[in-house]
C-alpha cells in the first residue's frame, strides 16, 4: 500500500524549496478514470514503478478526494522538457502505458504545467 500522506508532504516540501529557490520544473499531470473503482489501491500500486525512470524528479500517486469524474492522479516533475520527453520514450513508462494501464483506466486527461 502506497504511503500516500508521506509522499504528498515530501512532495509539497520539495515544491516549497523549489520556488524559494526560484527553480523552473516541469509538472506532469494524469487523472484516470478507472474502469472500477475497487481497482484504485492495484493502480496506484502498480504506478509507482513510473518513479523508478531516472529522469523523474518527483512522483506522487493518489486517489482524488471527488472522484465523480477521475479516480486517481499520477503527478511528477521533470528539470526540463527534454527530461520529460526522455520520460515518455523510456521502456518503463512506455510498458505501463501498453500493458499495465489498460487494465485500470478507461479514461484519462494529461496536462503538462510550466512554471514561469
């Protein structure tokens, strides 16, 4: 079971130093909408392994407090876009995308935030 409160705090602390630092980040964004959702603790599980690819520089899994249209929010930060375009081509992200989430999601929406 993902430790979903220890993640979100390191997360918020690590956003905290970034902007006092005035460091540029990329943030990536999915919601998904599960085909069920007594499928979202296997989802998040299974998710966290997108933490592993090295271009990374923070990840978070969770579910969403209203979960009338998405379930779970994957969020990660990049140092730069070519970090995040290494991220999207990396075999690890490439194989949850092809073989892992199609057994959860039956929806989503990616958003990519530029802080300036």
């Amino acid at each position: 079971m993902v430790n979903i409160q220890h993640g979100f705090s390191e997360c918020l602390e690590t956003f905290a130093q970034r902007r006092k630092e005035k460091i540029l980040m990329l943030r990536h964004i999915v919601c998904i909408k599960l085909k069920a959702p007594e499928l979202l603790t296997s989802c998040i599980d299974s998710s966290q392994v997108l933490a592993t690819i090295p271009t990374v520089k923070n990840f978070l899994a969770c579910p969403l407090l209203k979960q009338d249209l998405f379930h779970c929010a994957l969020y990660m930060e990049f140092a730069s876009e070519s970090d995040l375009l290494a991220y999207q081509e990396h075999p690890v992200h490439r194989k949850f995308l092809n073989e892992v989430l199609p057994l959860y999601e039956c929806g989503k929406i990616v958003v990519d935030l530029q802080q300036s």
